[in-house]
C-alpha cells in the first residue's frame, strides 16, 4: 500500500491531496483540502500573481495539517510527494515546488514533478476508476482551453486542440464583467443563463468556418461582440436583458466546445470524453455534452466540480498513476516552466 501527498499552487488554489495506491492499481482518494485566495483578487478581476504566491506561502502549512487530520495520517505515512511543477503562475508554482521538495527531502521520499494539465484528466480517475485507452479529454477552465488525446496518464498524453486566444473560463469572467456580474464569473453567469433565452442574440461561434482549424477553439471574438452588442443597448438608453446576453453567450461557449470534442472524438476513434476544469461545472455544456455524445455513442465522464476545479487530489492522483507505471521520480533540482506543454 503506497500513500501519496499531492501538492498544487499553480493559480489562486492551495491545494493539498492524499491517496492510496492499492496492489491493483487502484487509487483512492484520502483527503482533497483546498484554500483559495479567490476573494482577494476578486476586486481586480482577475488573479494577481504575487497575491497568489503570498496567500500560497500563509496556506501551505495550514491546508497541508488539515489534509493529515481528515485522512487520519501522519507525515511519516508518506510514500511518495508529487507536486504540479507547470504549466501556471511561476511564483505560485515556487510555493508547491518548494514546500514538496522540502517534504520529500526530509521524509526521505521520492518526488514527482506533474503536469497541471495531466493532473485535472487524472482527478475522473478518482471518481470513476481508470480511463479506457484512448480518452479524449477537454479541459476547460481559468486559464486553458485544450483537447488531449489521453493514452496513457503517466506519460502519453497528446495536445490536439487549444484555444487561440482566451480560455473559456476567461471569457465568462471578462463577459460576466461587461453585464455587471461579480468575478468570478462562471456560476453567476450560469445562474442568470438559467432564466434567460439562449436564442435571443446570435452571437458567434469561434473557429468554425470551414477553413478554420478543426479542433482549435477562439473566444475572444465571442468576448468582444458581447461587448459591442451590451455597448450599443448603453448607447441607445435601452435597459441590457442581462439573463439573455448570459444564456446567449453561454449557449455560444457550449456550442463551440462541445461540437468540436465530439468531432474530435468521432474523428479520432476515441469512446470516451472527459471533461475536466472549473468551467466543467456549467450546467448547459454539462448537458448538451450529454446530448451530443449520447447522439455520438461517446462515453460522458465529468467528476464532481470539487474535482474538476484546481485541486491537490488530482496531483496526487497522477503522481499515483505515475508510481504505478514505475516512472522514475524528479531530482531535487526539480524546476518550474510556467508554460509546460503536456
Ligand atoms: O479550474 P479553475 O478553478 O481554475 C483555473 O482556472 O485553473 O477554473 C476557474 C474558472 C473561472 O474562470 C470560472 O469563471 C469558471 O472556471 N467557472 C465556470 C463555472 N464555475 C466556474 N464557468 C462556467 N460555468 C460555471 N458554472
Ligand atoms: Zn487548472
């Protein structure tokens, strides 16, 4: 039996994961605590790197003893520390590192440097057991937008698809600015979507000319035209239908990604698609995800939002996958890459 201690600082979460490692190679989540400095960048409208690294530092130690206490373990238990190195914000990705390093160093463990992005494909792993070979996974939130083809967790994982431009979940933060909704703006936006009409503002569909990359994704035009069309109801004195332009806009979002995962999937040969990333939790891509696959014969795994937001029981989650795989563990001289491909 194999503990694993996961550590992620990548963006505005501290989190802190504990796993096992059964014989079988199963992975069973122990304890998953999260401290996010969300609050504190909320006023800016976006996250602040150095308030992100400060608030990594004061969190560290607390979230790391609340871990212990939930899984009823101690530091000593400890097999194996793994911690996202990249991609992210390179001053909160020094927090993670060091603290696991220094971890790993005085329990006399092995260290695993991982992928953020490979961390949130492994987090359905935890809720739905291993993924079929291969998965295609579409990973949506803050700070990325991308199709993986996933063939093997602990190594072979290809990009097939990214955004140009914005990240979705940027593009439901800088909209839920434009109509007046709070940062960030996700689960704001999804609420007012709710009472609004999706058909009411044709907005556009990113990247889906038939001469525009297939698997790629744009949303920043989508962004922009939301705020000409609210600009132009302002000008004229008319009152902005804010649930319309949200389940509009939304409608537009889920459109585009799950149009192309599912031609990707089709295309590719791939059963089955997760998808993983705080935007994940969207009731109307969840949805119509399900709608399109069903029609597509395409398997549908989405975790729970606690596992699809950044967390640090996905990073032990892989760092599992990666001890059972028998990679060999990183050098103490582990470094950060902010910009880390998969
Ligand atoms: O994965 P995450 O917690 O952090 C990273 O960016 O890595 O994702 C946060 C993003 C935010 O942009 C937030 O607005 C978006 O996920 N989000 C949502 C919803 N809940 C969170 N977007 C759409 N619908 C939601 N219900
Ligand atoms: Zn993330």
């Amino acid at each position: 039996m194999t503990i694993i201690l996961g550590i992620e600082s990548s963006c505005d979460e501290t989190g802190v994961g504990l796993v096992r490692l059964g014989p079988d190679g199963a992975v069973e989540l122990l304890a998953d605590e999260v401290a996010s400095s969300v609050e504190q960048h909320a006023r800016f409208g976006g996250v602040v790197p150095e308030v992100a690294s400060r608030a990594h530092l004061e969190a560290m130690v607390p979230t790391m003893r609340r871990a212990f206490e939930v899984a009823g373990l101690r530091l000593s238990d400890v097999d194996a520390v793994a911690v996202t190195c990249g991609p992210g914000l390179a001053g909160a990705l020094l927090v993670g590192v060091s603290a696991a390093k220094a971890y790993a160093l005085s329990l006399g463990v092995p260290l695993y440097g991982v992928n953020h992005l490979a961390g949130h494909v492994a987090a359905d792993t935890l809720e739905h057991g291993a993924l079929p070979s291969p998965t295609l996974a579409l990973l949506v939130s803050g700070g990325h937008s991308q199709l993986l083809r996933v063939d093997n967790l602990a190594g072979e994982i290809t990009e097939i698809g990214s955004t140009i431009d914005d990240a979705a979940g940027e593009a439901y933060d800088k909209v839920a600015r434009v109509i007046g909704l709070p940062y960030p703006g996700g689960p704001p936006i999804d609420k007012a979507a709710q009472r609004g009409n999706p058909a009411a503002i044709p907005f556009p569909r990113g990247l889906t000319g038939p001469r525009d990359a297939k698997y790629d994704f744009s949303f920043s035009g989508l962004k922009t035209s939301v705020a000409r069309w609210v600009e132009a109801r302002e000008r004229d004195g008319e009152e902005v239908p804010v649930d319309d332009v949200a389940a509009s806009f939304q409608e537009a979002v889920a459109d585009v990604l799950t149009a192309k995962a599912v031609r990707a999937a089709t295309d590719l040969g791939m059963s089955t698609l997760v998808i993983s990333g705080g935007v994940a939790a969207n009731s109307r891509l969840k949805q119509l995800a399900a709608e399109r696959c069903a029609a597509a014969g395409i398997t549908l795994r989405v975790p729970r939002p606690r596992l699809c937001t950044d967390n640090g029981a996905m990073i032990a989650a892989l760092g599992a996958h990666l001890v059972a795989a028998g990679v060999k563990p990183s050098s103490l001289d582990l470094t950060t890459d902010p910009a880390l491909p998969v």
